[in-house]
C-alpha cells in the first residue's frame, strides 16, 4: 500500500475565515456571473483587496453573512434583477415613451447594458430602485412633466450614460486604496487631451494610468463593439468634464500632500544639524557626530551622587553662640 497523500491545505479553522476567489463566491451563492459582479459593484457582496496587482477577493465571513439572511436566496435574486426600458415601463405601469423621456432626463440610474447585434445600446435597470422612484416621485408617472425637463428633453438631453458613469465611479472610489488610486479613477473618464491638460506632469499621468481600474468588464466583442465601449466611459459635455477635472485636482492635491509630509519632516531634521540637501539631491538622514563641546539635548547626562570626598564639617564649638557670663549681684 503507498503512502497516505499529504493534504496541503489550510487548517479547517483558517479556511472559514480565509478569503475565496470571486468565481468560486460567486459558485457558493448560485449567481450568474454578471448577477455576481452586480452584487460586488451594489455592495450586496462585500469584497477586500486581494493580492498586490491581483482582483479583489471575497471574505468568508461575507459569504456566511449573505447565506444567513433570512430571504436567501430568493432575495438576493430580486435585489438583483435587472431589466430593460419594455419591462421597466410595464413594472412602473407607463408608457414606454414616458419610461424613455424620464430615463433620459436622468431621473433613473442605469446599473448596467449590454450592445445588441444592431449595435445599439440597451440599457438595464434595477427592479428594486424602481419601486423606490415610483414610491417617492408619484407625480412624475402621471400628467404633463415639470416645464424644465421638457425644455431639456426638447434640446436633446440624454443623462443615461453620464448617470451610469456616475454611478461605476462612485463604486470604483469606495474600492480604491488610498489617493493616488481614487484620483487613478477620476481620470479614467477622461481622454488623453483633457488629461494632459489637468495633470501636465508627464510622471504623474504615468502612475495614473498604472493605477487606473478596469471600468467595464470587456469579454469578446467586435471592433465596433469595443468603440461603443469605450465612447460610453469617456466622460462628455462641458459639466461633466469640468465636475470630474474638479474631483481629479482635489485627490491629486490630496495625494502630493500626504506624500510631502515624510519628505517636510527630513528636512527639518536635516535643517536642524545645518545639513540642508539641494532640492534635487536625493535626501538621505545621516546620524549627528559626536562633539566634544555642549551634549546634545537628548543625550542622557550622568545623575549627580553622593560625592568622593568628604566635605570638611565645621566644629559643633564654633557653631554654638558663647553664652554670656551672669551679671554679679550686690552683696546684701
């Protein structure tokens, strides 16, 4: 008989709290992949940061909480569902005329689309953010629409993509790891002109781009395709470029500054043993020779003692006051 093979995985205890891969999360839960990547974008299924350059992974202690929710997994599903502009319009009981003017003028935010074969763009809704709008606009589903929104549908506003952006970007800056990655997501939206205008500073925009997140999920697509895509996350229209160059300078000043403070606090350290670097030279702390003149303030000073040689005392006779001799009495 051979030898009993090893087993080389974790320790029971260590595996139930160990993260797991997204696929093999999305497996346990019995979700489609896109309905599992809904989950992790609308934070239905929280994730952590896996390996440096690797994807996020899936804790597994989210995985018991989702399991344990009374309505799993049936309601989870629902929270998930999405649906098109046809379906949409049935489940808020419009017209799908209606359904398409108000989710132009924004007043829905698409949670995803897909490209059909005559390359149009259909977007995707949740069912759940649906009932929300019908139970908080009700006046918006029945009569005539307020007079500015149907000034703007009549110039031709269409917020259906700058809505969805709005919302992927919010998702990629809860997930990004400190500034430099939340300003990494901010110029992703932007094309290479208008970022090269906002961060001239040909290092920074090279350590942007490293550190840009993969903003939609791309599987095998035509060429055509893959441009629609790409026009989709670009950010479009004077307000939506300007809002999102705004956020960009406030992470990027964010960024510099939290990076400036190691470099502040050398240089006054340096400043201070008169051993200032030019601003190009490379800084470097070197320890402070010792002197022979005054020690350094943090230099631990010997504690007085009791002193080697005996202090001379005066004598007791010299320290006494001589009395004076008593006065002599008459004789009686």
């Amino acid at each position: 008989m051979g030898d009993k093979p090893v087993d080389r995985r974790a320790p029971a205890l260590f595996r139930n709290t160990a993260d797991v891969a997204l696929r093999t999360a999305a497996k346990e839960l019995g979700l489609r992949p896109r309905e599992f990547e809904l989950a992790v974008q609308t934070e239905e299924v929280r994730t952590v940061p896996g390996p440096p350059g690797g994807p996020r992974r899936v804790p597994r202690q989210e995985l018991e909480r989702v399991k344990r929710a009374p309505d799993f997994p049936g309601g989870l599903r629902e929270r998930l569902r999405v649906m098109g502009a046809g379906e949409s319009s049935e489940l808020l009981d419009i017209s799908p005329s209606r359904f398409a003017r108000l989710a132009r003028a924004g007043c829905f935010v698409p949670a995803g689309f897909y490209v059909n074969r005559y390359r149009t763009v259909v977007w995707l809704y949740r069912a759940e953010e649906l009932r929300e709008f019908a139970e908080n606009n009700p006046r918006l589903l029945t009569g005539r629409l307020p007079t500015g929104m149907r000034a703007r549908l009549e110039a031709g506003t269409d917020h259906r993509a700058r809505r969805w952006r709005w919302r992927r970007v919010r998702q990629l800056t809860r997930h990004a790891v400190g500034f430099w990655e939340q300003a990494a997501v901010r110029a992703s939206v932007l094309d290479d002109t208008t970022l090269t205008k906002a961060v001239p500073d040909p290092g920074e925009r090279a350590r942007l781009r490293r550190l840009r997140p993969r903003f939609l999920e791309v599987r095998s697509v035509s060429e055509a395709t893959r441009d629609i895509l790409k026009e989709l996350c670009l950010a479009e229209g004077e307000e939506e470029i300007r809002w999102y160059r705004f956020l960009l300078d406030a992470d990027l000043e964010a960024a510099r500054a939290a990076e400036a403070v190691p470099t502040t606090s050398a240089r006054r350290i340096l400043a201070g043993s008169g051993a200032v670097p030019h601003p190009g030279e490379r800084l470097t702390i070197q320890p402070v020779p010792e002197t022979t003149g005054r020690p350094d303030p943090g230099t631990a000073r010997p504690v007085a003692g009791p002193p080697t040689t005996p202090v001379p005392r005066k004598r007791w006779s010299l320290l006494r006051r001589r009395r004076p001799k008593p006065a002599a009495r008459p004789a009686p």
